[in-house]
C-alpha cells in the first residue's frame, strides 16, 4: 500500500538549532498516526513543516506529489489540513462564518457540509451566530475540528487537541478522531497526552529532541517500557500490559 | 440664502489643493490673510473677496459644518481604504493619494480629449506584474495558473487600453468615468504584486518604506505623464440647491450619495459575500486563513485593488472642486491617514466617523487660522496618539 503522506529527512531549523533532524515518518490512507514527545521534542515543529508553515528540508509527497516546494494554500488544496495548537480561529468571526470559510476551496458548493457538521457538532449549531472568540475552551476546538473538517481534507493533523480540556470534552475529541478514521479521513495527532492518543491510534512516532527514537504500532508502544516509563507512569503500564496481552 | 451662496460646499476642496500646492507655486494666500476673515480667494466667485472681520454667526456655523462634512466624505473614503489595506496587509499605503491624482487627471486627459499617460502606465505595470507573478508561482505554475495570470496582467490591461482607443476623442463624462475608473483599479493589484508581494513576510516597518518608494515613483510618474500643470473636470451636476440658510450644490450630494453608496458596497461585500468574508479572515487571523486555503497574495491583490478603485473614484469626485495636480493626492491622502489612525487603523466606522471629524476640523481652522490649517489638522492625531499610547497594553510580538 502506498502511503498518503511519506514524509523523509524532515530537517528543521531555528537560526543554527535543529529543532527537528532527519525524521521519517508515513501515514497510510485511513489511518491514525500519532507523534507523541515531551514538550519541546520539536512534534509541532514537525506539523508546521509537513504544513508548509515552517520552511523545511527534506522530501514530502502527499498522495505520490511532491509537495515540499508549496506554498500552505497549495497544500490546503491538495487534501491536508492542520488544526494548530492555538485554533487560529477567526475570534470576531461568527461560528457559521467560522465554518463558511472553512470550505473557501470549494466557493460557494458548501452548504451540505456546514449542516453536515452542525448534525456532528450539534453544539456549534445552537451557537452558529456566536463570536468565535466568545467560545469555551472545549467549543474552540470543536469549532476548530469542524472548521478544518469543511476544507475535507484526506489528511487531517492535529496539535495538541487535548491541551487545556476537560477529560470529558478530551474523550469526545478522541471519539471524533476515531470517527475521521471510519469516514476514510487519515489523521496525525501530536499529543502530549500518550495515553488518550494511543488508544486512538493505530501507529505512534516518539520524538525526542528533534529525532524519532521509536516507533510502532500503538499496541507495541503502549506495552514499551520507554514510553512506559517517560509518558504512561507506573499505572498505565499494568493496565497497558494487560491490554497488550488480552489483544 | 441671501448668507453667503459663494461660499456654498460646491467648492471645499480648492483651498486645500492651493495649501497642498503652495510652497512650490509661489502662491503666499494663506499667510497674507488675516485670521477671522472670510476668504474666498480659490473660490472663484465673481463676488468681492475682501470682508470685514465679522463673529461666527449660526449661518456660517453650518456653512462650515457642511464644508467639512462633504470633505470628510472624501477623506472617509481614504480612511476605509487604508484600513482595509492595513488589516488584511499590515502596508500603511501611502500611495494610495496618486490613485487620487490619477483618478482625477486621467478623467481630465478624456475631458480634455487626449488619450491619458495613464493607460501606458497600466500596460508598464501589468507587464511587470506578469514578470513577478510567474516569479513567485515558479514552482507551482501550470498551464491552467499561467493562462490565468497572463489574462490577468497582460490580456486585461490589453483590453482596457484598446478601449480607449475605440472610444471617440471626448467620450463624455460618464464613459470618461468608467473608463478612468477600469484604468486605475487594476493599478492597485500589479503595484501589489510588483511592490509588495516579494515582501510578504517583512515586517511593516519594511512595508511602510516600500510604500515611501512606491508613492515616490507614482508621484514621479503622474508628473511625467500628466505634467506639472494642474487640472480640472466639470462637476457631475451642476444643480445648486437651496435648502434653508444655505446652498447645496449637486456636486456635493453626488459626493455624499457615493461615499454613501460605497460604505454600503463595502459593508455588503464583507458581511455578504464569501470572498469578503475571507478578506476578513486573512485580517483578524492570517495563518488562520491560509490554513483555510486563503492565500495572502490574493487577499493583497484584491485589497489593494479596492484601495485603487476607491481612490480613483474620490479623485474623480474631488477634481471639479478644485485643481488637482500630480502631486496633490498626497495630502488629500496623509488627511484620510490621520482619520485611519484616530479610528486605530482597525475600525471602519470609527475611521469614517474620524473623516467627517477631520473635514469639520479643518473647515474650521481654515476659517479661524487659515495659515495653520494643515498644522491643526495633523495635531488632532497628537492627542489620539497619547490616549492610545496610554490606554492600550505593551505591543503583542505576534507575527
């Protein structure tokens, strides 16, 4: 199987320092990736380059196209997505002018999505006339997911959508992701949350310090006593060993 | 009625050209004449210029008021185009004045039956822009994205240029218009492209001394293709209409009812449209609108595209008021500028409310000190300045 995002040799650097160096990294079609790493590992660094945001080295194709050379828009328009850490919404923007513009590629052939998300964010619907800016914590990143998601993207990457969340409203963001994948939706996740994004996921990346120093299936990761020991703790490792073991 | 017809609003600009003008045309008016004094020295009127010192009565109060409305008109719809410039560019653009002057002398080389320098310019500036279009598209060009760009910058430019040869000598005013106005928008999207475009990513600091050099070079060019010598078109009406105390000219209206007309096209295209929306989007989040697919290059193009359009059309309504010369965008320009930062260069009604507000002021000042109206006029940012300065929180380093 080919892969949807082959990415390899990723080298970025700020003035002399590499944030991120040589990394190599594969997401399938409809697949769950996730780039898991202590803060500062250089995992959103990675994104903005795979993005276009950051000026990179190293060879990207998406989809068998190289895409290194272009520009965000460009990328926007080949099929992938990034919901940043920071939502980057349009604050003094209306909810539905939010998502509006989420399918600005498409023109004006959008209207089935914006009530297609409404249907899978009911409660962006009942705030549709809402200043994005005026939202809740959880309400931004579902905005933010529903906003990406009307670009339809073949490749969504998100940074850090559990960041500041509630458990509960961190359980619903995993749950969305899951359903990205049934929808044929690919999706790398940076988390800092290892267990929440490994049980999601299908396959992991760990960075450190710019470089991946591991990686496998989740399962594989999960029962690992290094990610164990840095991301898990103590009682994660039983219960991740178990599941392991009882998968 | 009886007041002081000859001081109608039919003619508010005049004094304001002839300050914009005066050190280098010898001209010593505003000096020589004593504050307190009504002047009706670039008015033009067969009537008596020399008055007696008399107080501020109610009449002259509203003559005043309505002259000031009428060029804040003006200066508002300066003031909204830099905003828009502003925020969806972060370019404070200070050419935006030639567009004025060119609005203005283009319409009045068709008035005055010549085919205007202008219509070269544009053919110069969309060939350069076609140069720096595929410049920046190099990696990504294809058949579809270059037969775009040569339609954009080579074949329209084209097009408006053999138009203007098609049409009679003297086409008339409204053919004129139009015409002025197809020569001058499209200006706005190649300076663009040519000025700002390469320097996407500078700071505004960077920006702001392009557009230093950009107005140097287009005031330079509107001298070599217009000339030194001033010029004039006939008003769009030349009704005059009484209404109380005083007059009201049709001139004067048209200006309102447009300036009107296009604070109302502006306010539908962003809250309305999708394209305007995105404009918005690019100004309160940029990498927001970019991860959306809305690329800046398109959102400069467009904005500054709007700035042309818009200045153009003020310096069309502005030339029957007074004579505009190459160089007189710039004033008229730096008044709608002061009008932006007093509304913050963020907010378009408090930067149209500040353009009535600088238009009041300077019909007053012209009356009561006429040799420091300029300078009373750009101390009004002083105070704005220090309230902002004061108010507002230490400047967020994004970007």
């Amino acid at each position: 199987m080919s892969a949807l995002l082959d990415a390899s040799g990723v080298t970025v650097c700020y003035g002399k320092i590499e944030a991120v160096r040589d990394v190599g990294l594969r997401v399938e079609p409809g697949q769950v990736v996730t780039v898991l790493g202590a803060n500062g590992a250089g995992k959103t660094t990675l994104l903005s380059a795979l993005m276009g945001v950051l000026p990179a080295r190293g060879a990207v194709t998406f989809d068998g196209r190289p895409i290194g050379r272009l520009s965000i828009e460009a990328r926007v328009g080949a099929g992938l997505g990034l919901i940043p850490e920071r939502r980057e919404l349009f604050s003094t923007m209306t909810v539905e002018d939010n998502l509006r513009l989420g399918a600005f590629r498409f023109g004006r052939r959008e209207r089935g999505s914006l009530d297609g998300m409404f249907a899978l964010f009911p409660r962006l619907k009942e705030r549709r006339r809402q200043l994005a800016g005026t939202l809740s914590g959880g309400e931004r990143q579902m905005l933010a997911m529903a906003r990406a998601l009307m670009g339809r993207p073949r490749l969504l990457m998100l940074d850090e959508p559990s960041l500041g969340l509630a458990p509960l409203i961190v359980a619903e963001v995993m749950r969305t992701v899951a359903s990205l994948r049934d929808q044929g939706v690919s999706v790398l996740l940076v988390e800092q949350n290892a267990r929440a994004a490994l049980r999601v996921a299908d396959y992991g990346y760990v960075l450190d310090g710019g470089a991946v120093v591991l990686e496998g299936p989740s399962r594989v990761l999960e029962a690992d006593a290094r990610v164990v020991e840095t991301y898990l703790g103590v009682l994660a490792a039983e219960t991740g060993a178990q599941e392991a073991r009882a998968g | 009625m009886t007041g002081a017809p000859w001081i109608s609003v039919a003619l508010p600009l005049s004094r304001l050209a002839a300050l914009a003008t005066l050190p280098r045309r010898g001209g010593k008016v505003g000096a020589a004449v004593p504050s307190k004094t009504i002047r009706t020295r670039h008015s033009a009127p067969p009537e008596p210029t020399s008055r007696t010192p008399r107080p501020v009565d109610s009449t002259i109060l509203l003559l005043l008021v309505q002259d000031g409305v009428v060029n804040g008109a003006i200066y508002a719809l300066i003031a909204l185009s830099l905003v828009l410039v502003f925020t969806v560019t972060r370019v404070i653009l200070i050419p935006q004045g030639e567009f004025v002057a060119y609005g203005a002398l283009t319409l009045a080389a068709f008035e005055a039956g010549h085919r205007p320098g202008t219509v070269g310019l544009l053919l110069a500036l969309g060939a350069a822009a076609f140069v720096a279009d595929l410049a920046a598209g190099r990696h990504t060009l294809d058949a579809r994205s270059l037969g775009a760009i040569a339609l954009r910058d080579l074949v329209l430019p084209a097009a408006i240029a053999g138009a203007t040869l098609v049409v009679p000598e003297k086409p008339g005013l409204l053919v004129g218009i139009l015409l002025t106005l197809a020569i001058v928008t499209p200006m706005g999207a190649y300076l663009h492209a040519v000025a700002y475009r390469p320097l996407e990513h500078a700071s505004v600091l960077v920006l702001l001394v392009a557009s230093v050099g950009c107005h140097l070079a287009l005031t330079g060019l509107g001298l070599v293709f217009f000339g030194a010598e001033g010029s004039r078109t006939p008003p769009l009406s030349d009704a005059m209409i009484p209404a109380g105390p005083l007059v009201v000219s049709g001139q004067s209206l048209w200006m309102l009812a447009l300036t009107a007309a296009i604070i109302l096209g502006l306010w539908t295209f962003f809250g309305l449209t999708l394209i305007g929306k995105a404009l918005m989007a690019t100004a309160v989040n940029r990498l927001g609108a970019r991860l959306m697919g809305i690329a800046p290059s398109m959102a400069g193009r467009l904005s500054f595209s709007v700035a042309a359009f818009i200045g153009a059309l003020s310096g069309i309504l502005v030339a029957p008021l007074t004579t505009i010369y190459y160089d007189t965008g710039f004033l008229i320009g730096l008044k709608g500028f002061v009008a932006a930062i007093i509304g913050g260069l963020a907010s378009y009604p408090g930067a149209a409310l500040a353009a009535v507000l600088v238009g009041i002021i300077e019909a007053f000042s012209s009356f009561h000190a006429s040799a420091f109206k300029e300078v009373i006029v750009f101390m009004a940012i002083i105070p704005v300045l220090l309230w902002r300065s004061l108010r507002s929180h230490p400047v967020e380093d994004d970007e």
